[in-house]
C-alpha cells in the first residue's frame, strides 16, 4: 500500500471516529479504532482488550485512540522512507 492510499483511508477512518464521538456513539467509534487497527500492518497493530460492556467503551476508546494514532504515525513514517 502507498503512502497516498494509506492517508486516504485512514483520513476517512479519522473523520468517522470524529463524528461518531462528536454524535455520542461510542459503540461506532470503538469499531472505527477496531477498522483502523486492521489498517496497519501486523507488527504495528494493537492487541485490544475486549470490551465487557457498554460502559467500558469509553474507557476503551480514551486507552486506544492515542495507541493507534502513534501507531498511524509509525505507519507513516516507514511508507515514507
């Protein structure tokens, strides 16, 4: 995959999340981060906890979010070079 087809996937990935949060989901928004996890190769991707219940996601979200855009960059920086 290139640089270009990454960004353009995960971008759409990053504004769903968005909105998906900014409308109160965070069901969606966890299978978001879910999706964007796949996205990356497997040496970058993230083991996730499951999620027990519906409380728990925003727990999972606030844990996971910041994880998986460092893996993002990551990602980046080695299509990059």
């Amino acid at each position: 995959m290139s640089l270009q087809e990454f960004d353009a996937i995960i971008d759409k990935m990053q504004l769903a999340l968005d909105y998906a949060l900014n409308l109160g989901q965070p069901i969606e928004a966890a299978k978001i981060l879910y999706q964007m996890n796949e996205q990356l190769p497997d040496d970058l991707q993230l083991i996730f906890e499951d999620i027990d219940n519906e409380n728990s996601v925003k727990s999972f979200i606030s844990e996971y979010t910041p994880l998986i855009k460092s893996a993002i960059v990551e990602y980046r920086q080695k299509l990059h070079r």
